[in-house]
C-alpha cells in the first residue's frame, strides 16, 4: 500500500534535461574545500628533507577531494541520483524529540564549560553518561564505570600515545 510519504511530491532528476542542483552544488563545495585544502598545504613551512612528512597528508586529502568532487559532477551530469534509504524504520509522521535534543545539548554544553576545571576524565565521564541517559539508558552504575573507563582511557591515549595534553582538573596528580 503506498502513502503520502512514500511517493515524490516533485519530479525527479532522471527525467530528460533535468539536473539535481543539490548534488552539483555538492560537488562544487567538495571541488572548493579540496582546492583550498591543496592551496593550504602549500603554505606549511617544514624543515628540510621532508620527503614523507606533515605536508603529504593535505595534499593527499585535497587531492581526492577535488577528485570525488569532479566524479560527483560526472556522474550527477550522467543523470545519476542517489535512491531513497527504503530500510529505516522511522515514523516520519511523528514529531522530533525536542527534550532528548536538548538534553544532549545540555550535556554537552556542561561539559564544553566544565572540561577546564573538572579535567578529561571527569567530565568525559560525565558526557557519557549523560548522553547514554538522554538517550534512554537507566543503568546508572553501567554507564558510569564505561564512561570512567572511556574517559581515562582516551585520555591516557592521547597523553601518553599522541602527545596531547588534554586538562587533568581535578585529578592532576591522580591521573
């Protein structure tokens, strides 16, 4: 049986001499960004003999970026649009969950403004946790030893692996 959701409204991309202008304006976005990335890499200043080093990276990442812009514009001029997800199981008659959304947000922004004087580990802990209840959870003490644990352990991960000092707070000297 087909409902109002499951059939377009406006015609489609495939019909002779039309365009998708969304997906073109994708492809000039991706075409930009991958230009300024490669433009931005030739600015880094490095040591010499850097035959492998910092600036490979941009200029790899700026390269295929154009590259799968210009594809996109190949393809979307081709007449190729992407097929609608068929698969989600999503009621699209019912409204959004404005109170999940913001106490995401809530959470997020407790821990944007308290990272500083709580350090990583406590307030890394607490945003899982606090999302993990957002977004339905109620095991407590689950939550709280897997947010400890993620917490501590990506922040070891990045000071001691990566060489970033991420705030201890009030755990400096624990930690």
């Amino acid at each position: 049986m087909s409902t109002p959701l499951d059939t377009p409204d406006t015609p489609t991309a495939t019909e002779p001499g039309r365009r998708d202008l969304a997906q073109l304006g994708l492809a000039a976005l991706l075409v930009v960004v991958g230009g300024y990335t490669f433009y931005d890499a030739t600015t880094l200043r490095v040591g010499f003999a850097d035959p492998v080093g910092p600036r490979l990276f941009p200029y790899v990442i700026g390269a295929v970026t154009v590259a799968l812009g210009l594809l996109l514009v190949v393809a979307t001029l081709r007449g190729d649009v992407p097929e609608a997800e068929g698969g989600e199981d999503v009621d699209l008659r019912h409204p959004a969950d404005w109170l999940t959304v913001a106490k995401l947000a809530g959470v997020l922004l407790f821990t944007v403004l308290t990272v500083s004087f709580l350090g990583w580990a406590v307030s890394g802990a607490v945003l899982f946790v606090g999302a993990a209840w957002s977004l339905g959870s109620r095991t407590l003490v689950r939550d709280v030893i897997v947010g400890f644990v993620l917490s501590v352990g990506t922040w070891y991960f990045f000071h001691e692996g990566l060489g970033v000092i991420l705030p201890a707070g009030i755990l400096d000297g624990v930690l």
